[in-house]
C-alpha cells in the first residue's frame, strides 16, 4: 500500500508541472503556425529577400516561365502576370501543404519524446 500511496502522490505533484510545460509548448507552436498562415496569406513575391539583388530578374524570369509551364499560362503572358499567378498559388496552396507536413499537433519527434517522459517519470520515480 506504501508504494500505491507513493505512485499517487509523485503523480500528483509533477503531473501539473509537465501539463503546464505541455501547454506553453503547444501555445508557442500554435502562435507560430498561426503566424507563418497570416505570413502566407498575404505573400507576394516583390517582398522576398534576394541574396544578390542582381539576380532578381533573372529569378522573376524562371518563376515565369515555371508558371506559364505548369499553369497553362500562354507563352505571351507578361511576366507580371505569371508572378501574380504565382502569387496567388503560394496564397492558396501553401498554407494547407504546410500543415499537412507539420501534421496536427507540430511536435518534433525530441519534443514528443520529451512530453512522453514526462508522463512517465513520476511512476519511475515511485519505484526506485
């Protein structure tokens, strides 16, 4: 009976701690997600950073051509218009693909490991 009075009370003690941890962690991942979305959904390409600003033009251009490829563009199409193309498909495409990588809860394997641990540990503990 000692060590069943123990189990509960080790459990009890530690088991808010690691649900608190639990839900900082979960809050922090859902802001961050919540953020790369309000990121995605007003992307342009106009905005995005080059290493060397004089390879723009040249990064426009493939980006052009992939979209008159891929998206049945015509061939005459301004580039303008295939980036706006591009544009939009990043806005609408992107955000679910993302999630769906990141899968539902977006724990990384260590972290999941840890939060398994977690719940473990105080019944560990009881039987040293």
């Amino acid at each position: 009976i000692n060590s069943f009075v123990g189990f509960y009370y080790t459990e009890h003690c530690l088991a808010p701690f690691a649900w608190y941890a639990f839900s900082i962690v979960c809050r922090r991942l859902a802001r961050s997600k919540a953020k790369i979305h309000q990121r995605l959904s007003t992307f342009t390409v106009h905005n995005c950073t080059c290493f060397h600003e004089d390879d723009r033009p040249l990064v426009y251009a493939n980006i052009a051509a992939l979209m008159r490829e891929t998206q049945g563009l015509p061939e005459e199409a301004e580039d303008e218009e295939a980036l706006a193309c591009f544009d939009a498909l990043v806005r609408d495409e992107l955000p679910t693909a993302l999630t769906m990588s990141l899968g539902p809860f977006c724990l990384r394997y260590g972290q999941m490991i840890l939060l398994a641990t977690a719940g473990f540990l105080p019944r560990m503990c009881d039987t040293l």
